[in-house]
C-alpha cells in the first residue's frame, strides 16, 4: 500500500537523546503518535502537534490507521481503562501483544500505602506486571503498592543532576523506582517505606536490576532521623499529599548545601514555599510535573538545604 506523506511541525535530536524526547513531548501531550518519528542522518525527527521552540516543517509516513480503541493508561502488560467497557477491554487486549490485562479502578489512589482497588475487564486477572523504564526492569502490583509510569522522566531528571557517588535517601520509595534508577550513580540510598507489600517488591526489583548499593527499610519516615544515617547529598521526597509535613525531618537527615526533591500536589504557585522558607534560605526551584485534576498540579520543589 503507497502511503503519501504528511507534513507536521518536527523537532530534530540527536539520536541519543531521542527516546527521551519522545517520551517527554508523549508526557506534556506534544508528540504527534499518528505520524513515525524518521532518522536524518545523526538525529531523528519527531513530529509534534504544535510549532514549539525550534520546530520545522517536514513529512511524515503516518501509522496504519488503527481501529478506535478506548482511552486507557498503560503499565507494563496492564492497561487501565477509564470505562467499565468489557467490550473494549477485549479490543485493546488484542490489538496490542504486549498486554496481558485490562483493569478498571474502583477506587481513587488512596490510604497510607496509596494504592487503588482493581476490577479486571479482560485478560488474566493479576494486578502484577512488569514494567521496562529506561532500560530497568520493576515488578509492581497496582493494588498492593503504588506505581506511576508517568514519573519516568522525573527520575531521568533528578538522576542528570547528581554528581557520581552521591549518598541518597528515598523517604516514600514504594517498589523502588527513584531508588533504582538513582543508584546508578549514587554510592548508596536509602529506601523506605511503611508499606511491607512495597517493600517486598523494592527487594525483588533490587535483584531484578542487580542494585548492590540499595539498603531497603520498613520504616515510617517520621522515624528516619532517629535511625543514625546522616547525612545525606540528595533527599527524594514523593508522597504528594504530605511529604512537606516530613520536610524537617529530611532537612536533619540531610547535609548543608544537599538538596532535597519534595513532590506535592498545589493549586496555587508557590503553596509550599512558606513552609520551605522556615527551614532554609537556600535557592529553591518550583516545576510542574503534572497536572492532577482542574486546577490542580503535581509540582516538584528542588530545595537546596542551607544550614543556619
Ligand atoms: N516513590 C515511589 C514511586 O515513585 O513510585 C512511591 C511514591 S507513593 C506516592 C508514596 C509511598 O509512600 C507509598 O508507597 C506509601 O506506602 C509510602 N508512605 C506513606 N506514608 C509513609 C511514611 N510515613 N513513611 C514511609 N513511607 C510512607
């Protein structure tokens, strides 16, 4: 079949930084996925919705029209749809191999151990799978402990910042996929978390990936500061609806001039820079990571601590 060329607004990266980009621009709602990205000679273009910074015109083979699927969410094997819509379900199951199951979640994330309950549409009915980030293997199960997928970028982040042989503490690190992804440069992290169904997974991930630098703790991380582990380069702080009520534990947990990422979930710019400013007079940088609902944003808080 002859497939005419679509011309889209592109960006053109070096081929080494073209996964990344994909998944980024996929993530902020920018990549074109009815157009394939092409290689020209040392970089790949990636066709996007809308002219952005430094975006030219170019043509594109379009995918294969597929037949309109449901909207869903994709973890590893699993897809979550957003319906009770077991039709559907059987669609998506068979129009992409790698799944294995179709869930419905019958509950917002919720509880201490933030995890959802599942109803299963279609498939094998597990709530496990396995999930591949930037060449990482982690085992989750969605309805025993929390996983996003969509912080993949955020953990590429935080990772490009620090420095080789960095000591690091992940305060809320669920299945371990900050602590993971952190030790491939760290000399040694820390990893807690209250929740012993998440830590059994973290375990079975540190094996999986072959992290030998990775201490796994059951504990609450209230209580890290009584625990003689201090000090710390890098503090990561993902427990969005309160990890500022731990903010002076990590600021005891961590050296001056460390830095310390607290993820929270705001409506207004700034919510949590009163709270920050009690504690450290150091620069603090405030970013978006993604939005949650009307008017309401996960942000990340990159604080560097400054002892007084
Ligand atoms: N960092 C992980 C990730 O990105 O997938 C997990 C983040 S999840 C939003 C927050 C985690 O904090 C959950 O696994 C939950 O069990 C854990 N948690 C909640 N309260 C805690 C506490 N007081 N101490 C340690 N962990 C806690």
């Amino acid at each position: 079949m002859i497939r005419i060329p679509v011309e889209q607004w592109c960006i053109a990266v070096e081929r080494s930084d073209a996964e990344a980009t994909r998944r980024r621009l996929g993530e902020q709602g920018l990549l074109d996925r009815r157009l394939r990205p092409r290689p020209e000679g040392s970089r790949v273009l990636l066709p996007v919705l809308e002219p952005i910074q430094g975006t030219i015109r170019c043509a594109f083979e379009a995918f294969p029209e597929r037949p309109e699927l449901p909207r869903h969410e994709l973890v590893g094997g699993i897809a979550i749809m957003q319906e009770v819509d077991r039709a559907g379900a059987e669609r998506l199951l068979s129009s992409r191999p790698s799944l294995h199951t179709v869930l419905f979640p019958e509950s917002a994330v919720g509880g201490k151990f933030r995890t959802r309950r599942f109803t299963v549409l279609a498939g094998v009915p597990t709530t496990r799978t396995q999930v591949v980030e930037y060449g990482l293997r982690f085992n989750v199960d969605l309805a025993r402990a929390y996983f996003s997928a969509r912080l993949s970028t955020e953990r590429q982040r935080i990772l490009s910042l620090m420095e080789d042989g960095e000591r690091v503490l992940d305060m809320f690190a669920g299945v371990g996929p900050f602590a993971i992804t952190l030790a491939q440069r760290a000399r040694v992290v820390f990893a807690a978390d209250v929740n012993p169904a998440a830590v059994r997974l973290m375990i079975e991930n540190i094996a999986l990936n072959r992290a030998g630098n990775i201490v796994p703790m059951l504990a609450d991380a209230s209580r890290l500061d009584r625990i003689d582990l201090a000090p710390f380069d890098r503090i990561v702080m993902n427990l969005p609806l309160a990890a500022a009520r731990f903010l002076p534990v990590a600021f005891n947990l961590c050296r001056d001039g460390g830095q310390i990422h607290l993820y929270a979930l705001q409506e207004r710019e700034g919510e949590y820079l009163p709270q920050i400013r009690l504690l450290t007079a150091g620069d603090v940088r405030e970013r978006r990571v993604r939005s949650h609902s009307p008017g309401r944003w996960h942000a990340v808080y990159d604080i560097c601590v400054e002892k007084r």
